[in-house]
C-alpha cells in the first residue's frame, strides 16, 4: 500500500471508529433517539392549530392603473395608519417577481376606471394580493385590509356629492398559501426548529460527556486528530438531523397537506447544510463548556431562543425592531426557514435559494473551524 | 538519546500557576523494564505521565519517549506508546468487543487487522468469555485488564499505566501484574505508578516521588539497602532484661526493645546476625531465645523517604 493509501486508510479507520461508537451510543439509549424523532411529530401537531400573531408595518407595493385623485387617496388609506408601509410602486402582473424577491408582501392594485366608478355611484373595485406563505402576516393583512376599506368607503359615503351606499369592494386574493394554513406555514418553521435544537444538543453532550467521562483524555493520548473527532462525532447526528427533517415534513404533506412544490433534493440540501452548522454550534459550546450541565443549558438557550424567535417562524422578520432584524441575519434558521418555504410552498429552485443556502455554507464552515481551533488536545 | 533507553527525562518540571507539580525531575527507563513510579496523592505522577505523553507541554526540561521528542514530536510519541489514564475511561455503555474495536479504530486499525488483533487481545487478558458482556457490568477488575488490553491494542513498544489497580481487590491485582509482567518478558516497556508497596515489589526499578520532587529511584532491593539501614530483629525467649542491657552498650546495636514477652532489635545488619544475638543474649542467662530477621519493606523505604523529605523540607523552611 501507498503511503498516501494507508494514511486515508488510518484517516477513514480513526472517523469510522468514532462514529461507529456514536452510533453504539445513540442505539444502547433508545430514550434520546426516541425523544428526538417523537417531539418533532408531537410539536408538529401542537403547532399545526396555529397561533395568531400581532402583525404591524406590512410591506405594500401599490400598483395604481388610474393615477388619479380617488385612486391616490385609496392607497393613502392603506398607509396613513403606519398598517402598511409603502414600497416602490410595481406592474400588477410582476406580482410573483415581488413575492419572490420579499420586496413587498402585498400588492394593492387600483385598475384603471376606478376613479369614474366611484363617480358613477359604485361599484368600484381594487384588489390586493398577498404573499400567504406567511399565514400569520397573510391573516393579519386580511383583517386589516377589510377594516381599512370599509372606513374608507364609509368616508366616501359621508362626503357630500357621492351617493349613500358603499361603494368600494377589495376583493383579497392570496397566492402560495391560498387558504392561509398555519400548518402550511409553521413546518417549515417547525422543522428548523426542531433540528436545531436536537442537533445543537446531541453534540453539544456528546463531547461534553468525553470530557466528564474522562474519555477524553484518553482520545488524546492516541493519534486521532481533532478533526477526526469532529467529523466522527458529526456525522451520526447529521443522519439523525435529516431523519427528523424527513419526518416533520412526511407529517406535515401527510397530515397537514403542506405542498412539496419544490425538489426534494434541495430540500435535503438545505438540510445538510443546516445541520452542519447547527452541530457545529453543539461543538462549540461542549468544547468550551466541558461538563454536561453547562453546555445542556447553553445548548437549549443558544439553539432554542434564536430560531423560535429570530428565524421568522413565528414572528415575522419584516415585523422585528431593527435590532432584532440586524441579529437575525446570523441566526442560520432564518435562511433555513426561508430556503424550506420557498422550496416547499413557492417551488422556488437554486436560482432563487442560493443565497439562503450560502449564508448557511458561511456560517457551518466559520462555526466547525472555530469549534476546532478552540478544541484544544493538551489537557489544562 | 541513548538507544537502550525507551524514557529519558531531563530536569523536567510543570508548573499550574505558582504551584510547581513536578520540579525538575531527571530518569531514564530502560527497554523492556517495569518502572515503577510511586508517591502519595498529590505527588506529580500522574502530571509526569501526562508530559511524558505529550498531552502537558513541560514548563521546563525535555524528555523524549520513544525516540521522539515529546515537546517538538507529541504525535510521534501517542503512534509509538499506549496509555490507561487513571481516571478511566471506558465506555461503560458498549460491550467489551466494541471498547477493544473502538480504541483499535483510534490507533488506525481496521478490517480484518483489527479483528485479528482484538481476538488476540481477548485471548490474552482472559476476556474472550466475556467478549459480548456490557462493560459496565462487570467487576472492576475485569474491566481493568480490558483498559490494559485496549491500551497495548497497536502494539505499542511502551504503556504507560497510572494507578492501573486503584480499588481493585488483591486476588484481581495479582492477575493483573500477571499480565504487565507478562507484556514487559514481550519485551513492552511499563511505566506504572501506584500507591501499592506490595506491588512496587514487582517493578525492576522504582522512582519515588515527594511533592514533586524524585527523591529516589533504584531497584527494591538497593533503595532498602541505601534507605533503611538497619536490620529489625524479634527476639523470643525468657531472662532477656539482662541480655537486653548488654546489648545495648555494644557497638552497632540502635535498639533493644521490650516488646510483648520478647525484644525488638534494630541493628547494622554488617555487625550482627541472628546468631550473634543469640550469643550475647544467652551469655546473660537468657533461656529458649529464638531471633527472627525481619526484612526491610518498602513500606520502610517509603516512610524513610518521606520521613527525609519532610526534615529537608523542614531545613529548608528555617534556613533565610
Ligand atoms: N491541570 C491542573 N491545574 C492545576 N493544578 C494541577 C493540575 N493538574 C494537577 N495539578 C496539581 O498538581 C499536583 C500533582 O498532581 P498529580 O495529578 O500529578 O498527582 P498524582 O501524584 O498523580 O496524585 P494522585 O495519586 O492523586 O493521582 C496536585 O497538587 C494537583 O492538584
Ligand atoms: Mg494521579
């Protein structure tokens, strides 16, 4: 054998062995593996009935074909109560481009005529479109949207000139997510979630345990690198990752009708690259941790918080405090999140992803050298 | 480095802090031979090991295990060595084989190699029944000689072992020096520490550690010899008080004791034997005397050591 061949062949053999004890491990404690494949489906279920959220400051593009007085105070009405934030004005029939690229999340599209409609004595229609793969904004938006056009056309009714019945009609129309689900918009959510949280967990003890156990010393005292280790201890939980990912989504089509529009290859993609940093991020902190009770705590607080509450979930990113939306843009969830609803609910492909996809790429490389370099191989 | 040694240090020390754990420290250790590295809880052993291993960079000195310079060449030294740390390190959760293929896989062993080699390992540490046993299932000092086995896996051409037979039973302990002296006839270096005196009785040579410090190092036989001089003899017999006072005013007697019926001796070993005590004794009436030479332990040695120890330490404290 080449030197080079019996150099990978140690490699191999030195990562195959650690991983091959992981995976003994995971197997001799069914209660774990249990754990992380039942909450998934059991959080999906909790979730699927849907909570509904405050939503403030939603970005409308307006779409105005009549250009006149009538159709400019319409689109004031929208946006004088700081409900709806304008954005550039856009062609009606660009409206995907804009939900695709997040530049608005509802369109208002006065059609040209509305101004002599109203004149005429009614009635006058507008309609808005929304971006529903957000439920929870996509249902915000509804409500207001109705409140807002029936005062506007109580006003009209009250001004002198115009005749006594209402007169103006928003007829809404939602893409992506027609009904609004919350199911439909929270498994993606879900499923980022849930990895992240086992995924940050599973290695952040793992490794935590080697050092308690006094294992660790001895994994030292032999020739396997700190890489090896890392790649060993990685890959079972990589695999775990994407079963929990399979599963949240299987429940989610099956159960929850959520659409694979999407392929499925990059669906698994997103997932790879997302676990890598999230375990990464369970490396680190057993790494600097080096007993299991601290980085348990760190773990849930470091995986948990962010991506219930910074990953767009659950609240919207549009509707964070800019300091919140600033934090967000390196909470890894967030792209995850982001990459599986435009995957799944949109069909969107790697033209329109990649950037979600690199930023993960970004942070798991950044994280698992960091976690390496601060993994020190002598003692004290 | 000389090639007949496998260990050499040279006024190796480490410091945590302020606290000097180990304070220049020189030895060699000869290949093939069982060293033994003794000293109370606290002394530096296990510190010494872990420099010697490459896993503790020394705060001064060098050393080099193996050929390989265990500053400048840490990798070189963990291919060529074995180790059982002391506070171990099995995986109490997988069974017996999978611990044996687990640290064969860390030394780059695979395949039917490692499968061989497992086998064999099995076969010498007596394990191979217990094979599919759960780890943490049995008694300690079965799981001793399983920490032992993985650790000389890859044929490694030294093992350290730190404090291999702690909370072990004797009869355990026994079999277990069975197999380090079994691995050093191989022709396996052993550095092992210990607390057992009993069991430093089996090394070839023998360092003994006080805070830090190697304050002696030789065979059993020559630190007895150098360390506790005098030869304790226990006399039986009736009408000894007279005898008792003789001996007492004659050269190269240190003691003579009432204890119990009889006396207790200490002599120089190089003026008196048994049978010139026995002389003296019956000379002054002394009626059934029956001696018995008692010989020197290195529980003696240690304590002398100590003993030593503390008055330097004690001299040092007084002088500005
Ligand atoms: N990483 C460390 N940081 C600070 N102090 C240390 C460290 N490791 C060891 N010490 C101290 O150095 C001294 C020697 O420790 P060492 O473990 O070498 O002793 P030992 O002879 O092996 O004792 P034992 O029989 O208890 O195992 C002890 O006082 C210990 O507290
Ligand atoms: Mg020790």
């Amino acid at each position: 054998m080449t030197l080079a061949g019996s150099r990978a062949g140690r490699f191999l053999a030195r990562v195959g062995a650690i991983a091959w004890k992981e995976i003994l491990h995971i197997r001799r404690d069914p209660r774990t593996l249990l754990l992380a494949l039942a909450m998934p489906v059991v959080m999906l279920l909790l979730f699927g009935y849907g909570v509904s959220f405050d939503v403030d400051r939603i970005r409308l593009a307006v779409s105005d074909q009549d250009r006149t007085e009538a159709s400019r105070r319409l689109a004031q009405a929208f946006t004088e109560n700081h409900e709806f934030d304008p954005v550039g004005g856009d062609d009606a029939d660009d409206a995907d481009t804009i939900f695709r690229r997040h530049r608005a999340q509802a369109i208002l599209v006065i059609p040209r005529g509305y101004e002599k409609d109203l004149a005429r004595g009614g009635p006058a229609r507008a309609q808005l479109l929304l971006d529903a793969a957000d439920a929870v904004t996509a249902g915000q938006v509804l409500n207001k949207a109705d409140a807002i056009a029936l005062s506007e056309s109580r006003r009209m009714a009250s001004a002198p000139g115009i005749s006594a019945a209402p007169s103006l009609q928003v007829k809404v129309s939602s893409r992506y997510n027609p009904e609004a689900r919350s199911a439909v918009f929270i498994v993606p959510g879900l499923a980022a979630y849930l990895m992240a949280i086992s995924a940050v967990l599973l290695t952040a003890l793992t490794v935590a345990g080697e050092w308690e156990r006094g294992s660790m010393e001895q994994l030292f005292a032999s020739p396997v690198s700190r890489l090896e280790i890392v790649l060993g201890k990685l890959f079972p939980y990589l695999v775990v990752g994407l079963i929990q990912l399979l599963l949240v989504l299987g429940v989610g089509t099956n159960v929850f009708d959520v659409p694979i529009l999407g392929s499925p290859l990059l669906v698994i993609l997103a997932g790879v690259l997302f676990l890598a940093g999230m375990l990464g991020q369970g490396l680190l902190i057993s790494v600097l941790a080096k007993n299991q009770l601290v980085a348990t705590q760190a773990g849930s607080l470091s995986s948990l918080l962010p991506s219930l509450l910074l990953s767009g979930m659950l609240v919207p990113i549009d509707n964070m405090p800019a300091v919140l939306r600033l934090i967000s843009r390196i909470v890894p969830a967030r792209y995850m999140v982001d990459a599986l609803r435009q995957i799944l609910l949109k069909g969107n492909g790697f033209a329109q992803v990649w950037p979600d996809l690199l930023a993960m790429l970004v942070f798991a490389v950044a994280i698992v050298a960091l976690a390496t370099a601060r993994f020190k191989r002598r003692i004290a | 480095m000389n090639p007949a040694h496998s260990i050499e240090a040279e006024r190796l020390s480490r410091r945590f802090g302020s606290f000097l754990a180990v304070d220049d420290v020189s030895f060699h250790v000869e290949k093939g031979e069982i060293f033994g590295y003794l000293g109370a809880n606290g002394a530096g052993k296990s510190t010494t090991i872990r420099m010697l291993i490459g896993l503790l960079t020394p705060s001064s000195g060098r050393a080099s295990v193996a050929g390989h310079d265990v500053a400048s060449d840490p990798e070189g030294v963990k291919a060529a060595i074995g180790y059982m740390s002391q506070k171990f390190s099995l995986y109490l959760d997988l069974p017996v084989e999978e611990n044996l293929r687990f640290f064969g896989g860390a030394y780059g062993l695979w395949g039917k190699d490692l499968q061989r080699r497992a086998d064999e390992v099995l076969e010498l540490t007596g394990l191979a029944e217990h094979r599919k046993a759960i780890t943490g299932a049995l008694p300690g000092g079965i799981r001793q000689r399983l920490a032992l086995g993985s650790a000389v896996l890859h044929r490694p051409s030294i093992v350290f072992l730190d404090e291999p037979t702690a909370g072990v039973d004797p009869e355990a302990r026994r079999s277990f020096w069975r197999l380090i002296r079994d691995l050093s006839r191989g022709g396996t270096t052993v550095f092992v520490t210990t607390h057992y005196l009993d069991e430093a009785e089996y090394c070839r040579r023998i360092g003994l550690m006080v805070d830090g410090r190697l304050v002696a190092l030789d065979t059993p036989a020559e630190l007895k010899r150098t360390w506790v001089p005098d030869r304790v003899l226990l006399v039986r017999g009736r009408n000894l008080t007279a005898g008792a006072a003789a001996l007492r005013a004659r050269p190269g007697v240190r003691a003579a004791e009432p204890f119990g019926a009889g006396l207790h001796l200490r002599v120089d070993p190089a003026a008196w034997d048994g049978a010139a005590v026995r002389t003296v004794l019956e000379a002054s009436g002394g009626e059934g005397v029956s001696v018995e030479v008692a010989e020197p332990t290195l529980e003696d040695v240690f304590l002398a050591v100590v003993g030593r120890g503390a008055e330097a330490q004690a001299a040092q404290e007084v002088a500005p």
